[in-house]
C-alpha cells in the first residue's frame, strides 16, 4: 500500500513545500520511498523546475511488489503523456500483462503500477472492469490536460478530495489537508450528529465540512482548468439479480472462486502473514493458504487474545494453527495501554471510530510490524457477502412473515416454519432462539434511542430528516437481497473497511480481503440471500463449502463472536474507567455544542456504572475528536 497526493493550483500561491508536507503526511502509508512531480501551465505542461507549480502529484511508496526502483513513483509512461500515482493492488496484474503485451505493449518494470497506468492508456477506463483487486488513483494526462481518478468497487482503498475555487486537492487520508496553508477545520454538524445517535456514516460527506470521500466503483475525468469532481459509475451492484441457483451447483463454485482469491493474494515479493480470530472467516483463509502452500510456505498468524473468557477464542485458534502448522503471534491488548496509545490511535483515525475493538485490531497491525510482516490476508467482508449476521437472519424471518401474511395465506406452507422448526433439528443450529431475543432487545433500545445523553432539541428535526436515523425501520421493510447490498456497500463494510485502512496503515501494513474478490462479490449478488440461512445456521453456503477444510466445531460453530474486546467492561472498571470520569471533569467539552447533558451527570453515570458502553464511548471519542483532532 501507499500515500498519495495530488495537487492543482490555478492561484500559483503553493509551492513544493506545500506538496512536501501534503505528501509527507502519510509517512506511515509508505515508508520505503518518496517522489514527487510538478507541472507548470503551458503547452504540454513540462516539468516545473522552480518552486511554484501548477499541477503537482506526490507518493509514498510501500514496497510490495517488484521492490526494484522501476517501481517508484510518480510513475511515467515510455512517452511521458501520462503520470500516475497509486495505492494498491490489482491482484490479476500478471494476467492483464500478458495480455498487454499480446497488445504490443512494452512494460519496463514488473510492477502493478505500471500495469494499470498502460491499461488506463490502451484502454481508457473500460480497463476498470478488467482489473481485480483494491485500488485509488491519480493519473495525469498531459496531452489532453486531464485528471483520472478513480476508487475501486467496494471501496477498500480510500481516496480524499477537496475542491474550490479553481484549486483541488486529492489525497489517501484526512490529515494531509491541514497541511495545505488555508484549511479550516470545520466539523460537519451533520457527520457529528448522525454519529453520535447512531454510529452510522453518510460518505461521501465526512466529519470534516468541505472535504469529501470519492465514491467507490467511480472514476472521474477532470478538466485541469476546471477541477470539478463528477464522479461517474464504471460498476454498479444494481446490475445484477437475483437468480435460481441450487445447493449441489452453486456450493463448489464459491470454494473454487474463494481459494483463487486467497491464492490471488498470496502473490507478493514480501513475506505474508494472516489475522486470525477463530471464526469462520479468518480460520477459512488460513487453511486456504495451508492448502495452496502445503510444504512450501510457513505463514504466521497474528491474534488479539484476552484473559476474559467471554472476549478469547484462542481454543478455536490453536485447532486452526494446529492445523495449518502456522506461527502463532498472540497480543494481549488491555485497557493500561488502551489508555497509553489512545492520543496515537485516535489521531491516526482523523475521524472517531465505532467501538474499542478497533483497538484491538491496531495492536494486531502492530504486532505483524514488529514481526516483519507487511502483508496480512483478513477475513473482512465475509459476514457482508454470506449474511453471517445475526441480524441479518432476523431481518429475513420478519420480511418471510409479512411476506406470508401480506398474500393472504396464498403459500400451502408459510415458508419460515421449516427454517425455524429446522432448527431444532440434530443438523440445526438452535442459537437462533437466544438470538432472536437477543437482537428483539437491541431493536427495542434503537428504537427508543437509548443514549446515554441528550441531543439538543433544536438538533432534533435535523437529525429526523436523515435516512440513516431511522434506518432500524427502514430495515425491516426491506427485501432480504436488499438488505444484503445495504451491509455491504452502505451500512456496516465502508465504516469497517476505513478503520482497518487506518489500523493497518499507521504500520505500514498491507491488508488484504480475499472475500471481496470480484469474483466472489458479483456471485453473491445473484444468490438469494435466504440460501445462507438455513436451519438456524448464518453462512450456510459458505460453511458447506469449507466443511472438511476446517475442523467441524469451527465449521460449524454455533455461536458468533465479532471482532470484540471486553469493551464494557474495561468502560465500567479500571483504567480506562478511570481516564473516563478524568475527562468527564474537564471542563472544556465541545461536544456539549450537540448535547444538553450537564457533565458532572454524565460523570456520575459513569462512576455508578449506569450507562451503554457503546454509546458512551461514542459520546467520548466525538469529544475528543473536537478538542483534539478537528481543532489542531
């Protein structure tokens, strides 16, 4: 992975400074080189050589494929009309090479990033849809004095613009644009609204006004004298239905497109590691890699572990390490340095993050670090893509029962009845019971919008009008295969998708998601969702397609756990208890502009121990967030 940057200054007030400390403020994304290139403003747009420029790009080079100085950029194409700077990975690069040169087309490294800059130019963007893999970039056409940008499907790498007045700015991650001289850091009321009463995100708004995130599965063509960003779609979820598929077919097609996707990213010049966790997931795509490495390759696998039974899986790890002979690393994050590193990991955020478990992740990227490891495959995307959600399920159940009621008993049979009573079953899975209790009381607390403070009531109607504020409703209405797109591509995978960008970045680590291969995706759009869900089994599909690859009692678990630390009780106890009521005493809280609750209050909810932990640490983090992020 790396940083990147683009500058263009129609004012000529900027110099290369500017571009230096724009560039240099995602170090972290690349350390293993750094390159710049200006442009002035004349025919052709030649190289600047002063300290003023019109056009300037910057990167940060994290080396993973082809570590040879033929991969350093900005890159130029043979003729020098085309510049691009890039982050990422197309995983297929050494087939659309071949099929390049079959074009007569004459690479001169054996890097991606030269592939993607050569397929931009032969085949402009029709070349989005060839490519499989993460991916943003900047490309430069100096001929026809254009800017390409452009952000792959699901939108694992991120990309940053901000655009006025005749001047742009595009750039990997927030921080950099407080390094541009006139940036005012204003948060976005909206932003901060929905977060703080929901915990949902609205892209491509972000919590800083004026600066946007570009949409993933777009790309934009932009006039160099009129740097407007129009994002156009080169993909689009939409464009593919639901149709029949049958166990017997549609079961080996996902194994053999998941193990090409684990393979797919097996393919570095770096060493390559794992996060392990013990779920489905991740356990999944170790033995895929022990699979397609069975005496070759030793991999290690990188786990958060906790003394708290409830939060530690590391009995489900060891049969998978056992397994698949691997290295175990095992951090022990705990809420001494949870205290410690929070002024790091929450500046390295630029935004607040979700839940603490976040931080467990960060100490996982660390580890792989320290361990020399900068690629790690992660399990990310498959609850999204196989409905492994308990949530999910019940959704699917609710719109059955309506469906069922809504045509007047028309079906022999209402068609939950077999899922439920199935699972009660010796094959069923009767965890769907304590969950559908568990999930009523959650819906219930949404519902009533249980928080642990008061919005301002001039707040109130705004926060009404937005989608997202009620999108528990919204939730229930709609069709299971719906539901499914809007996990993955507006409600829970963006949010998870940025934060492990920003775990895995702040080391320099390159994170890779085999479930969100193109393949597997565009796959799963067709399947209906009800296919998961089976018995009162989530990811049916995909556990019968690795049932035999992994231990059954991980197979076929019946019980979830996300990616969790003992959040509450780390809030309610201890250490960072303690730094809680600290800073509920402090008497500088911005956050107060949002809500009506007296701190001392809120300090004695957290003392007594009366609270929602997930809620208050979003109160907390949003007020950081202003008094120490937004306002630096």
């Amino acid at each position: 992975m790396c940083g990147i940057s683009c500058i263009i200054d129609k004012s000529g007030l900027l110099d290369n400074g500017t571009l230096s400390r724009f560039t240099d403020a995602v170090a972290h994304r690349g350390p293993d080189g750094r390159g710049f290139a200006k442009f002035a403003d004349s025919e052709g747009l030649p190289e600047a050589d002063g300290e003023k420029f019109y056009v300037g790009l910057g990167h940060r080079r994290l080396s993973i494929i082809d570590l040879s100085e033929a991969g350093s950029q900005p890159m130029f194409s043979a003729d020098k009309s085309h510049a691009i700077v890039y982050n990422g990975e197309i995983y297929n690069h050494i087939e659309l090479r071949r099929e390049l040169e079959n074009e007569g087309v004459v690479l001169r490294s054996h890097c991606d990033t030269e592939v993607v800059l050569e397929a931009y130019r032969r085949w402009g963007a029709k070349c989005l849809s060839k490519f499989n893999g993460m991916w943003a970039f900047v490309i430069l056409d100096r001929k026809r004095r254009k800017l390409i940008l452009s952000r792959d499907r699901i939108g694992v790498k991120p990309l940053y613009f901000l655009s006025r007045n005749g001047f742009l700015a595009v750039g990997s991650e927030l921080k950099q644009f407080f390094a541009l001289p006139d940036f005012k850091a204003v948060p976005n009321r909206s932003s901060c609204l929905l977060y703080l009463t929901t915990g949902y995100e609205a892209p491509p708004e972000t919590f800083f006004s004026g600066v946007f995130s570009f949409p993933p599965s777009s790309y934009a063509e932009i006039s160099l004298d009129t740097p407007l960003v129009n994002p156009v779609k080169y993909w689009d979820p939409d464009s593919f239905s639901v149709r029949r598929h049958n166990y017997a077919g549609i079961v080996p097609e996902i194994g053999k497109i998941f193990s090409s996707a684990v393979n797919f990213r097996l393919r570095s010049d770096v060493p390559v590691g794992g996060c392990l966790s013990g779920g489905l997931d991740s356990s999944s795509i170790f033995a895929e890699m022990k699979n397609l490495s069975p005496s070759s390759r030793t991999f290690s696998a990188f786990s958060a572990c906790f003394e708290d039974p409830a939060a530690d899986e590391r009995p489900f790890m060891k049969k998978v390490i056992d397994r698949t002979s691997s290295v175990h690393v095992k951090v022990f994050p705990n809420e001494k340095e949870l205290v410690e590193d929070l002024p790091a990991f929450l500046r390295q955020h630029d935004e607040p993050v979700g839940s603490i478990s976040m931080y467990a992740q960060y100490k996982i990227m660390q580890a792989a670090r320290e361990n020399k490891i900068p690629v790690l495959l992660d399990g990310q995307g498959g609850d999204e893509l196989f409905s492994g959600y308990w949530p999910s399920y019940m959704m699917n159940l609710n719109f059955q029962v309506k469906d069922f009621f809504r045509l007047k008993f028309t079906p022999p049979l209402p068609t939950f009845l077999p899922d439920i009573l199935g699972a009660l079953t010796p094959y069923g899975n009767p965890e769907i019971f304590r969950q559908s209790f568990l999930n009523y009381m959650e819906y219930r607390k949404r519902s009533e919008k249980h928080l642990p403070f008061e919005i301002k009531k001039k707040y109130l109607p705004e926060i009404a009008e937005h989608p997202l504020y009620s999108w528990h409703m919204t939730a229930r209405n709609l069709p299971p295969d719906e539901y499914r797109k809007a996990e993955i591509f507006k409600i829970h995978l963006p949010r998870l998708l940025k934060w492990e960008d920003r775990n895995s970045m702040a080391f320099s680590i390159e994170s890779r998601v085999p479930f969100l291969d193109v393949r597997l995706v565009e796959l799963l759009l067709t399947v209906k969702p009800e296919m998961n869900m089976k018995n009162g089994w989530t990811k049916y599909l995909f556990r019968k397609a690795m049932d035999g690859k992994l231990p059954s009692d991980i197979c076929w678990r019946k019980d979830k756990k996300g990616f969790e630390t003992p959040q509450e009780k780390w809030m309610k106890s201890g250490p960072f208890n303690k730094h809680l009521i600290s800073w509920a005493s402090e008497k500088n809280h911005p956050v107060s502009e949002f809500i009506s609750d007296d701190f001392q209050e809120i300090q004695m909810k957290i003392i007594d121990g009366s609270f929602d932990a997930t809620r208050m640490f979003r109160l907390f983090c949003m007020d950081y967030w202003m008094k120490n992020i937004a306002s630096r």
